[in-house]
C-alpha cells in the first residue's frame, strides 16, 4: 500500500519544551489514521509539522511520495496538497457556505460545480446560500469538511473536529464524517483525546505520549494486544494483577489462564472488564461495591477475597447492585513484563 504520508524522525521543541521527539508515523493512501494521545502529547504539532505551518528542528516529511520537509527543503503549506479541518470549524463567518466551500479552489468554470457535489457529498445540497449562523453545530463541522475535501488533497488533517459538539450530536457527527471521507476515499489524519472516539474512526491508530508513538495497530489489535502496560491503560478500562507464566499458563490470585505470551516467570495480568463474567449467585465469591448503569450495559466494581478489586462488564438485564454476592469467571487476560523486572533499553533516548 501506498503511504500519503510519511513522518520520520520528526523533533521539535518550543523554547526547551519537547513537543514532539523522534515522531515517526505512515498515513496509508483512502485509509483514516488515528492519532490519539493525551492533551500536550504532542498530536497539533505533528499535524502542523505536515501542514508546514511549521519548521521541525530534526526530520523528514513526506507527502504523496514527494519530500516537503528536511534539513534542505522547505515547501510552503498552500503547495502541499493537505487540507486540514480545525477544532473550532474556523468558517468564515460574513461569507455563505458556498464562498466558503469555493474558498480554495482555483477560480474557474468548474467552481460551482465542485462546491455543489461536495455539499451534496456532505449532506448538505442547495445550501450554498445559507450564512454558518443559520446552521446546526453539526452542519457547520460538515461545511468545513467541505472546504477541506474540495480541492482533492492527498490527505486531510482532522484536528479534534467534533470537540465543539455536545455528546449526543458528536457521535453521530463522528459516523457521518467517517462515511464521508470513506466515500470520497480520502486520506485522512484524524486527531482526538478521546480513545473511544479514536477506536471508533480510525482504520490505523497510533497511540501518542510525550511526543512519542508508542504503538500502531488496526484498533482491535491495539485493544487486544497493548504494547504496553501505558497503552492498556489509556485504551480501555481494567484491573492488573501479579502472575508468573510457565509452559503457556499463568498463574494468578485470581485463577489460571492460557495466554499466547514469549514471556515466562514474573509477569503483570491485565483483566478486562468485558472478560469477567458475572452470574447472580448469593454464594458467590464476589461482592459487587459499586455500578454504573449505562442503558446497553453496566460496569460493575467488585471486591474479591474481601478486599482485590475487579471490574467487570455486564449485560443490562440482570442488575448488580452494591451489596450483591456474584460468581465471576475470567474469560481472557492479557500479560506484560512485570513492572519490577529490568525494562528493554528505550531506543535513541536524547538528553
Ligand atoms: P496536543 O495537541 O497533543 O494537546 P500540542 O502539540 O499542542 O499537544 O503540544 C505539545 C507540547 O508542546 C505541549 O507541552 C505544549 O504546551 C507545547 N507547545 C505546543 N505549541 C507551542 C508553542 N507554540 N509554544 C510553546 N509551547 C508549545
Ligand atoms: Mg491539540
């Protein structure tokens, strides 16, 4: 597959900030790449970096096979072929939708043409006339999709653009937009905090910290297979337990499990809630302390052995209540290196 995007190596601080340290990162051409990491990890400098509104320190962008960025070129961003949709919509606002899906397309015959297909693309045909004043969150979010999709660039960039959204439009905002960059087959970069969201949209994700990409999968392996104790944690909720691997099984307080693992001897067990199946049982060995009811299912927090915590995920039929005695049974675990054994050096650590 061909990349539409290529970061390598990218390095850039703010005045002894590191924002971003040795970024790499491949967008794969009609693929939707997720980016998600905490706030401050970095996620609108490196989708500035590829815009070219602004200078990495170290590193190399490249778009459409073409190099835009190293230590000997410079390409300015309106030659770059990336369209990029901010948080804040940024739509001109004394200007018609029309004006501001045409805004950068090259004047000529073909302008009203493409403004209308775009529109009709986003669901909002025969809208040219309308001012962004007189339309939906939503609908403005879709507008600056427009814009950015107008011009066929090799790849758009999504900068947390449902986070002006309140919850119940946002998901449904979030499904419109990925049918429509699929659609187009566009390639895009989509940026987010929120891992749920990330998941969701992503056909690639890569998970961010400190300026750094810890890990990039297809989101279910990502989920099911973390590289790390970090990246379990901020992906999905779930409970860690000690365990020591021997011959493919791992021996837990909490039972033993078959796991697919190179490791063996001391490892860390991580016990997702949706693994833990509960069944009403007044003499089972679990005592529910707490649950959150959410209409498709709960997240009940449990006490075994009077005192280990455990989470688990149930259906919304049954309801656990604080007090309730349950059975449980561990469906799956996933292991990591124990935190206390020596950890494999970081590769290429600067400072
Ligand atoms: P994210 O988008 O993931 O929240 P950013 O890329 O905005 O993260 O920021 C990464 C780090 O770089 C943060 O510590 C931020 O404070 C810093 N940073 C970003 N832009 C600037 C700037 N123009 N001047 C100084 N520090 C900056
Ligand atoms: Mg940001």
């Amino acid at each position: 597959m061909t990349d539409a995007i290529a970061c390598r190596h990218l390095s850039k601080s703010y005045s002894g900030v590191v924002a971003l340290d040795d970024f790499s990162l491949r967008a794969p051409e009609g693929e939707v790449t997720g980016l998600v990491g905490p706030s401050g990890s970095g996620k609108t400098t490196a989708l500035r970096l590829i815009a070219g509104f602004e200078r990495p320190d170290h590193g190399s962008v490249e778009v459409a096979g073409e190099t835009v960025v190293d230590e000997s070129t410079f390409v300015p961003p309106e030659q770059r072929s990336v369209g990029m949709v901010f948080q804040d919509f940024a739509l001109f606002p004394h200007m018609a939708v029309g004006a501001n899906v045409a805004y950068g397309l090259p004047k000529g015959a073909g302008r009203g043409g493409r403004v209308a297909d775009v529109l009709a693309m986003v669901g909002l045909a025969g809208m040219e006339k309308r001012m962004p004043h007189e339309l939906s969150g939503g609908e403005q979010q879709r507008v600056a999709l427009a814009r950015a999709l107008a011009p066929s660039p090799a790849v758009e960039l999504l900068d947390e653009p449902f986070s002006n959204l309140d919850a119940p439009q946002r998901e449904r905002v979030r499904r419109e937009v990925r049918g429509i960059l699929i659609e187009a087959r566009a390639t895009a970069i989509f940026v987010t905090h929120d891992q749920e969201e990330a998941l969701a949209v992503s056909d690639v994700l890569a998970v961010m910290r400190d300026g750094r990409v810890l890990q990039t999968a297809a989101p279910h392996d990502l989920y099911r297979k973390p590289a790390d104790r970090w990246v379990a944690r901020f992906l999905g909720e779930g409970e860690f337990v000690a365990g020591t691997v021997t011959g493919g099984i791992v021996d837990t307080p909490l039972g033993r499990f078959p796991v697919d693992t190179p490791l063996t001897g001391p490892v860390e067990v991580l016990i997702r809630p949706e693994h833990v199946r509960l069944t009403e049982d007044a003499g089972g060995a679990a005592l529910v302390v707490e649950r959150e009811f959410y209409g498709h299912d709960q997240l009940v927090t449990l006490h075994i052995d009077g005192g280990r915590r455990l989470l688990a995920r149930a259906g919304p039929d049954t309801i656990f209540s604080p007090g309730d005695h349950a059975r449980f049974e561990i469906t799956e675990v996933v292991v990591f290196e124990a935190a206390s054994s020596p950890q494999p050096p970081a590769p290429s650590q600067t400072g």
